[in-house]
C-alpha cells in the first residue's frame, strides 16, 4: 500500500500552478533517441572489449572462458584471491553451466532464503560470494542482479571478494537497454523484483575528498568472468 500518496501529488500539482492530471497522460514517445545509439552497432565480442577496458578503471578483475572451462577459471580465481570458504546463489544457471559438482563441494554454501539469518552470517564469513549476471552494462563496467528467494543480496555484498559470472548475452551496452526492458515487464503485467542491484566492481568511496578508496564497505576485490553461453 502506498501511504499518503494523493497528498503527495495534489501537493506537486499545486507547486506547479496547476489541478491534479489524473487522466489522458501518456509517455512521450520522442522521434530522437540518442541515448539507444549509444554503441548499438557493436556485437558481443566488440562489447567484452569495451567492458574489459571500463573495468581496468574501475579496479575489477575480468576473465573470458568457455562452458567447459567455467569451473577452472573459478579456481584460478579463488587460488589467486587465497579465497576458500565460498557461498554462491542458488540459481539454475550454476547446473546450465556445468557447476553442479562445484555447489556440491564441501567449503561451498549455497543460499537458502528459508534460512535468511544463519545465511546472512555464513555470506559475513565467507571469502568469496559468487552469482550470475542477468544484465550487465559494458559502458560502465556494471552488473545488474536482480534480487529473489534463491538470489540473496548478501552473497554479492558481505563476502570478502566478489565474483560476476557474465554470460555473454547478459552484455548490453549501457544502462538504456536494461530500464527499457524492466519497463517493458512491468507493463505487461511482470511482477519485478523487490531489488534491483547495480554492481560497478569492488566497493569504493570517493564522494568526500574525491580520493579513490577501494574496499571501504563491501567486497575488497572483484572478478567479472565472462563466459560463451550454451
């Protein structure tokens, strides 16, 4: 329920100068679009290039691998973290892509939202939280989770490190196409996730002495492994 809204708005209208507009709005469908042909020409691999530059920026760790090779390139990765303990989303994507012995390992804990607290605290031990990408904007180097009963934001936020699984046809080239989408959901009828995260590499603060300190409240390190889709 939305609390104390038709106050809200009659106050906006009034501030305008104006009554309330509660009929015959529509969005403006404008004939100039710029901000959809930004790199709309590129393909998938001409986005990896674009991402893997953005991200040296950004202090985020980038991987190319194939299905096959998925799980390797995540052990190289843990041994060049020193990570062990690992907790991971539980999310199908992990059996599509060939890691199903992976989430049955021993140091492995994988989300379960019917165990929210104790889980809460394993993601604050672990060293290294692992998801799937479902969008991920090769402009700014970002990865967009959208949040769910197997899809705990604590794996992507508590952790010690932090690894993006990127299928390849999650890339997109910017922030555009991902609102455009979520739009087009919900009105269709699409029930949106509560959360929708924007993850642009390990955390980082700069917004008071506009000094770059990385690792200041969540992730020290992160690694974006962008994989061939099956």
């Amino acid at each position: 329920m939305i609390q104390r809204r038709e106050t809200f708005l009659n106050n906006v209208a009034e501030k305008l100068g104006r009554g309330r507009r509660t009929a015959g709005v529509k969005r403006p469908d404008y004939t100039v679009k710029p901000q959809f042909e930004v790199m709309k020409e590129h393909s998938s691999d001409q986005l990896v290039n674009v991402l893997s530059g953005q991200c040296t920026k950004i202090h985020t760790d980038v991987k190319q691998t194939k299905v096959d090779r998925l799980e390797q390139a995540i052990d190289n990765v843990l041994e060049e973290y020193s990570a062990r303990n690992v907790i991971t989303w539980n999310d199908p994507r992990f059996d599509q892509f060939g890691l199903t012995s992976f989430l049955q390992r021993e140091q492995v804990e994988v989300w379960d939202h019917t165990e929210g607290e104790r889980l809460v605290e394993k993601a604050e031990q672990a060293d290294i939280g692992i998801t799937f990408a479902d969008y991920t904007l090769a402009e700014s180097g970002t990865v967009v989770l959208l949040s769910g009963n197997g899809k705990g934001r604590s794996v992507s936020l508590l952790p010690t490190y932090y690894i993006a699984i990127i299928p390849k046809s999650t890339l997109v080239p910017r922030m555009s196409q991902v609102t455009r989408d979520l739009h087009l959901k919900a009105a269709s009828g699409e029930r949106l996730p509560s959360c929708i995260n924007f993850i642009s590499g390990p955390s980082n603060s700069a917004d008071i002495e506009m000094n770059l300190v990385v690792g200041v409240h969540g992730p020290i390190r992160a690694c974006y492994i962008v994989v061939e889709d099956r």
